[in-house]
C-alpha cells in the first residue's frame, strides 16, 4: 500500500491539470450520490499512486499531471468488481439489444483474423485517407461477412468483447447514422457517443457491435472507477431523460453549451458498463453478421474542439480546483488511505 506521503504527491500532481481536477471532483460525486462507497476510491488511488510510482521510477516527471491521471485511468476497469450496490441496472430496462462501437484497429487486432483481407487491399491502411480507408474496410466486411455466412471462421482465437483490463461501454440506443449539418458519419457517430481521445483522431474506421443486453450479464451505471475518457461525465446534463443510465457527452452540442454558459443539451446517448466476456462461436456469427461500418474518422481538424479547462468548469460549477483537491485529500484520510503502511 502506498504511504501517506507517496499519495499525497500523487494528488498534488493531478491538481495541477484540468483533467485531474475534474477526475477527482467526479469521484467525489459518486461517493457523495452513494453510487460507490469511500473504500472503492482508495483502491482506485491506492493502485494509481503505485503505477505512478512506477512511472516515476522510469524517469517520467513526477510532477507530470497528465502522467498521473493516465495512471488513474489505466488502474480503473473490471478488476474492482463494479463496487457500489445502488447503480446495477435492472434487466428489464436494459432493452433487448444494446451496441457496442469499436474501432478498426480494435476489430483487426484482438476480434478477427483478417490480414490476409488487409494485404489484398494493395493501399497503406494506415496512412490512407478516411475516403479510401472507408472503401478498403467496407470490402473487407463484405468479404468477412461472406465467410461467416460459408462456416468458414475468422475470429481469433480468446477474442473477447471489451479489453480484459477494462470494461465494456454500451448503449440501449441505436446510434443514429444520419449525418447532421454535413458531418461524415463516422464523425457523427464519434461525437454522438463522446470518444474524444487521441485514440479515435485519427484517421481510424468506426464499427457497430449489436449484441442482445441478456449477453452483458451484469450491467451498471457507469463512474470513474471504470475509466472513461476526458470528457466522461457521471451526471448528465439532464438526468431525468437517462436515468437510472448514464450519458455520453454529445461532443457537437458540448461546444455550444460551453459557448452558452450550460443552456444547451449536450446529452448524447445513455451509457452503461459492464465486465468484458468472451462470445462463444455461435454469437460470433450473429455479432459479425449484424457489425456495421459507419465509416473512417477525419482527423482532428474536424472534431468540435473544448479546452479541458472549459469542461472542468462545467463540472465543478462554482468550487474551485483547490477546494475540490482539499475534500479529496480528506475523503482518503477519513477511510485511512493517508495512515502510512
């Protein structure tokens, strides 16, 4: 276990950046909303600090926030068993089919075996343009989809649904494939489910997974503690139009709500995790024959730009980054997190 001291230090460099102001603020909220109790942050914290501590060991900064909350980031997932009784959805609000979205390099590298299908594209696949990546994986589907139908498999072998370190994000929602005001349809779909990260930036090609809700098992409202990227927000912006769900944060509206001081909806979609399992033969069929390709991302350019600052402000209201840092130092020394080793 991390000492008084060690912790300390980790939470004074993720009060220096937005992003960790705002991780803790949202881990406070949970706790204080009784959607996970005091104990499941100290371990989140407990297990960052000792990443952390690796890291630093490397020769990364140790006063490197963003280092930090990546540590916190990287320590979330499955592994803390989903804590918190308040927040497992009931399955008869679930709906029948929830989606997942994935991207190419995701589907390529850990679901199907498709390099053979990938080489007969004769183009660079990675540094093509998003109109000539979406043509070359729209045939690869198609081909994919073809052999599925021919009993002739192409999944990995131990392919899983969602990173075994990590959790699985869905929605009981069918992501609207439509195009608003222009934008590409991979880019809408982007926005829509708020994937803002330098992961899904680039270039890359975007897929639908639809998988009945009964085959998640277990299913909850989302919190940190299961990860999220730097735009997850525990409550939505309205929350009687999600709950007992969460909600993604429509990247699109964000900007304008940001713009008008919180008047517009950025709601996206409702969200909801759960523990990533591994899909026997018989639902691979079905999972491939349904996948859907919504297209290649453009490049950042495109993305509807707000600061991490901007998106601090809106969640911590009127309490400033100190006051937040000073709560969350407390919270871990009222559960004994700061009482050394």
């Amino acid at each position: 276990m991390a000492t008084n001291d060690k912790v300390r230090r980790f939470i004074d460099a993720l009060a220096t950046h937005a992003q960790g102001v705002t991780l803790m603020s949202q881990l406070l909220d949970a706790v204080d909303q009784a959607l996970i109790p005091r104990s499941a942050v100290v371990t989140l914290i407990d297990r960052s600090t000792e990443r952390w501590l690796l890291q630093t060991q490397l020769g990364l900064p140790d006063n490197s926030a963003l280092v930090a909350v990546e540590c916190v980031r990287k320590s979330a997932g499955a592994a803390h068993g989903f804590p918190g009784s308040g927040r497992k959805l009931p399955q008869e609000i679930l709906g029948p089919v929830h989606y997942v979205v994935q991207d190419f390099e995701t589907v390529r590298r850990f679901h199907l075996e498709i390099e053979a299908l990938v080489s007969e594209t004769l183009i660079e696949l990675e540094s093509c343009s998003p109109a000539d990546l979406s043509e070359a994986v729209a045939g690869i589907l198609e081909q994919v989809q073809q052999l599925s139908i021919e009993r002739k498999s192409v999944v990995r072998p131990h392919a899983s649904m969602g990173s075994p370190e990590g959790v699985i994000w869905s929605t009981p929602n069918v992501i609207d494939p439509l195009a608003a005001s222009g934008t590409p349809i991979a880019n809408r779909v982007r926005n829509r489910v708020g994937l803002i990260d330098s992961h899904w930036e680039n270039g890359r090609g975007l897929f639908r997974y639809s998988i009945d809700s009964e085959r998640f098992g277990n299913t909850y409202r989302p919190t940190p503690i299961e990860g999220g990227n730097r735009r997850f927000r525990l409550t939505p912006h309205v929350p009687e139009n999600f709950a007992p769900f969460g909600a993604t944060v429509d990247l699109e509206a964000l900007k304008e709500s940001l713009d008008d001081g919180g008047k517009t909806d950025d709601d996206g979609v409702p969200e909801c995790v759960s523990a990533p399992f591994h899909p026997d033969a018989s639902l691979w069929v079905d999972l491939i024959r349904d996948l859907r390709f919504a297209g290649a991302m453009s490049f950042a350019d495109d993305l509807p730009q707000s600061t991490d600052a901007d998106f601090q402000m809106q969640i911590l209201r009127r309490t400033s980054s100190v006051h937040c840092a000073e709560r969350f130092r407390s919270l871990l020394e009222v559960t004994g997190t700061n009482n050394g080793e």
